[in-house]
C-alpha cells in the first residue's frame, strides 16, 4: 500500500502531535490538475470583459471579419462623401443675366438687380447640394448597418467552417486524455496547416501508444519473469524453518529473508496489477459498489481487528459499469490502506451511494496522523514511501496500492479525490461512472 505523508521535518527530527500544524514547505506548491481544469474564461476578465460569453476563437474571427468589413464601409462612405461635394462644388449653374429693366421671380421672390440675383442662384446651389449629400449620407449609412449584420453572420458561418478541423482536433485530444491513446484524426482536405497539425499530432499519438504498450509490456513480462525464483525462494526459505535442529540465529535469518522476499511477491503483484488497470476497458459490465465494497470488508476485517481498527460501512445501491474483479481491488486497497496507516482504536469508514446523472460512489474515511493539504497529490505515486520507513518489513505493502487504485479508475473513466481530514488521516472519494 502507499504511505500516507506523515507531518514531521527531516529524517531524524521527531514527528509532530495530531494537533499540530504541519510545517510550510519549502518550494512552492504545484498547481493541481482541478486548479488547472479552473483556468476558464469568467465574465468580467481581460480585454473581453464586455462579452457575457466565453469569447472563443470562432466569436473572435467574427468580430474581425465583421469590424474589418464595418471598417472598410466607413472609409468607403467618407471617400465616397469628399468625392461627391468635391463634384458639387466643381459644378456650376448657367449664369443668368438681367437686361435692363427685366425682373425675375426665384421661389415667389421677385428679383430685378444682377447682385441679388447671384446671391440667390449661389444659395439655391449650396442648399441642393447640401440636402443631396445628406440624403447620400443617411441611406448609405443605413445600407452599410444591414451590410455589417450580414458580414458578422456571414463572418461566423465562415469562421465554423474554417475551424470546423480544430474542433475535431480538439475531440480526439479529449478522448486521448480519457487514456484512449489509439484514437487518431486522420484529417482529410486540402494540405494546409490545420492538416499538418493533425498529421503532426496523429504521429505524436502514435509514439505514445507505442511507447506505453512498450512499458506495460516490458512491467508484464519482468512481472511474470520474477514469480518463478521468488516461489522457488519462498519454499526453500518455509523448509529451512521448518527444520527442527536449525540454530536460533539461522530461524531468525530465515524468517527476515522470508519476510523480505514476500515483500518482494507482493512488489511483482502490484506492478503487474498496475501493468493490466493502465489500458482502458472494452468490456463493462453492470456492477454494484455496495456488493463490492462489502467483498472488501470481509477481506480486510482480521486485518483491521489485528491492528485494533474499527470497521464501518454505510453502503447503499451504487450501480456502475466496470470491471467487478478491479473495482474490488479498488475498495480493497482503500480499506486495507486505512487500516494499516491508522492508530489503535481508530476507524475506517466506506460508503457506497448513487451518483445524480448515473454511475456509483464510493468513499473511505479514516483516522490517523495528520496529512499536509500540500502532500496530497503525491500520494498516488508508486513507490510514495517515508524516509524513516523501514523497508524490509511487509505488513504495510509496497508502495503501490493507491497507485493501482487510481489507474483502475481511470480505466474506468471515473474521477478519484483525496481530501485529509482535520483531525487526521484520509478521505478518498471515488466515482464510477
């Protein structure tokens, strides 16, 4: 089983009291992958603060294409205006001239004398040329507002188009994340950058598949490798202390090489336990957690009476898909997790119950030493051991039982959570799908 982190400073320092606080560490605090999921847009931040939607790169090509058409139309319309009035001002009206003692009427006035009359004739061009720019002005406006509409959905409808590829991009990368690492895009269409982005990404996915088909092989393989001389070990070790004339210092030299080697047995276990649980399941089944949870419980109760921990169990239907045999190792490595990192007359408690929207989950809570809030993430790492732990002894496990824990849920396609609780020890929720 993995450790839990204990609270303490380094190795030879004496380990802190339930009730103290566990010290600041060193190097700052690495973001998690939920702090990471958060990193959304929010109304109200940066340059798109206005918007009351996520300003995505589809609303952002938009808003380009529709403000560089808009842009475009308003500079047309003011050199369309100058040109205009420049006509306006080069035109001219025939010159009339008044003989002697002739009179003109011009819009009910009379006009008898050649000043006025000019006067008159250059007011009436000013005024005609006036109105007929604003009657420009107005309707070119009005026909450049319905343009800009049409070239924003227009703009849209083009920019979904254009990144229409991405989003399949971004739907594989998903489906990858969720360890279907044999996914591919294969983007088909004109040879452009989008299709040299998923060629280049189809090939990195290809080198990762190899790659970890490679390592769960090679951990399979040294696995099944490893069992033959450690059973050889083990019986050799069992008839040397079964040996009456055997000297005391040789039974206790066996019984320490015994102890190591089943450490050893359970090392190769968990590793090919970890090897199988890292590849997706293809075959689901309908299981329920409680009846899983309760197999897990009849496991681990002479366990947990040995170490003087108290067992309970809230369990309620919790129906899921999965693999039985996995989802079992998971409630059991949680349980016997518990009951080893616990203190005398402590507890462990799991719970099963429905999940809104479908699938189960289960939870175990335990008591124990304080865990550091900032050590959480560490703890379903392999091999996650103290220092001052001693490694010969096999009663704890190796290191791995929370690692195999949370690569069977991903399997699954569930979620795994750590919370420490405040008076000490561990909460580990778990969802099933």
């Amino acid at each position: 089983m993995t450790t839990p982190p204990l609270p303490g400073g380094a190795p030879g320092t004496p380990a802190q009291g339930p009730d103290q606080v566990p010290p600041r560490p060193t190097h700052p605090p690495r973001r998690s992958d939920r702090d990471r999921a958060d990193d959304t847009y929010h109304p109200g931040d940066g340059l798109f603060a206005w918007l009351s939607l996520r300003p995505t790169i589809r609303i952002r090509l938009t808003l380009l294409y529709g403000g560089m058409f808009l842009m475009a139309g308003v500079v047309l319309l003011l050199l369309m205006y100058y040109f205009v009035r420049s006509a306006f001002d080069q035109a001219q009206l025939p010159h009339l001239t008044l003989g002697r003692g002739v009179a003109i009427t011009v819009n009910g006035e009379t006009i008898s004398d050649q000043k006025t009359l000019d006067q008159v004739m250059t007011a009436l061009q000013e005024g005609s040329s006036n109105q007929a720019l604003s009657t420009l002005l107005r309707r070119a406006l009005t026909a450049l507002v319905f343009l800009a509409v049409i070239a924003f959905a227009v703009g849209y409808a083009m920019a979904g188009r254009v990144l229409h590829p991405l989003g399949r991009i971004t739907r594989t990368a998903r489906e990858v994340a969720g360890s279907d690492l044999h996914r591919r895009i294969d983007l088909d269409g004109p040879d452009d950058e989008l299709k040299e982005l998923a060629d280049t990404f189809d090939e990195m996915l290809e080198r990762l598949d190899r790659a970890f088909d490679s390592q769960r092989r090679f951990v399979a393989n040294a696995s099944h490798e490893l069992r033959t001389p450690l059973a050889i070990n083990r019986t050799l070790l069992e008839v040397q202390l079964a040996d009456p004339e055997a000297s005391p210092d040789l039974q206790q030299l066996g019984k320490t090489l015994l102890a190591t080697n089943e450490r050893s047995e359970q090392l190769v276990e968990g590793l090919l336990l970890l090897a199988r649980s890292e590849n997706e399941l293809t075959d689901r089944r309908p299981v329920d957690l409680a009846e899983v949870a309760q197999r897990a419980m009849e496991q681990t109760r002479s366990e947990a009476a040995t170490r003087e921990v108290e067992l309970r169990a809230r369990l309620a239907p919790a129906p899921a898909q999965g693999n039985g045999v996995l989802l079992e190792r998971i409630a059991l490595n949680l349980l016997q997790n518990g009951a080893r990192y616990n203190s005398p007359g402590g507890w462990v408690e799991i719970t099963t119950a429905a999940v809104r929207g479908g699938g189960g989950e289960l939870v175990v809570s335990n008591t124990g030493p304080v865990v550091p809030g900032y050590e959480l993430e560490h703890i379903f790492e392999p091999f996650r051991r103290l220092k001052s732990t001693d490694r010969t002894r096999s009663d704890k496990g190796v290191g791995l039982g929370l690692s195999i824990v949370r690569s069977v849920v991903r399997a699954h396609g569930g979620t795994i959570e750590a919370t420490a609780r405040p008076g000490g020890g561990l909460r580990v929720q778990v969802r099933i799908p």
